[in-house]
C-alpha cells in the first residue's frame, strides 16, 4: 500500500489512509484564501474541492496564473481522494475536533 503525502508547502508527512492525511491538513496547516472569491477554507484537498467545485477552470487558472497541467494535477488529486476516502467520516471527526 502506498502512503498518502500531505504535499502542503513542502510538508512531507505521510499516512496510511487518506482520511488521516485530510485531518493533518485540516488541523495542522493555515486556512487558505481562496483567490477567486475569498472564502477562506482549510488548505489541502479541501481548497482544491472549493476550486473546482465552486468556481470554473477559466476562473481559477486566472485567479491563480495555472495552466491545464496545474489544473488536470489538482483534478486527478481530488479525483483519487473522492476514491478511497470515507469523507463523512473525516467531516464528522472534523467536527468533533471542532475545526470546520
């Protein structure tokens, strides 16, 4: 099995499961702005979610000077978190731990 890296402005923490990887994220890292509409959200998976979720490819490859291997990078991320990620269980531990 490999190990998930958190990837975070060089942080090279590893995990066994993705779901301890999205809770460092989350716990132990700044909030992120995001650019396009200044939400702040916790950095990681979930800045790369908002990104996609909420703002189209034009709109962040403006906001963030990317260019489509940035963004197909960031889209196969989220897509292999979405994956194998029991996110109810990271959002209800989020939670519990007070950090959403």
């Amino acid at each position: 099995m490999s190990l998930w890296k958190c990837g975070i402005d060089g942080c090279a923490e590893r995990f066994e499961d993705v779901e301890s990887a999205i809770i460092h994220q989350t716990v132990d890292h700044d909030r992120h702005e995001c650019t396009v509409c200044g939400s702040i959200v916790p950095d990681g998976y979930f800045a790369i979610r908002h990104a996609f979720e909420e703002h189209s490819r034009a709109e962040y490859v403006r906001a963030y000077d990317a260019d489509s291997t940035a963004v197909r990078v960031r889209e196969d991320i989220k897509a292999a978190i979405e994956d194998e990620a029991d996110l109810r269980a990271v959002v209800e531990e989020l939670k519990r731990r007070d950090a959403l």
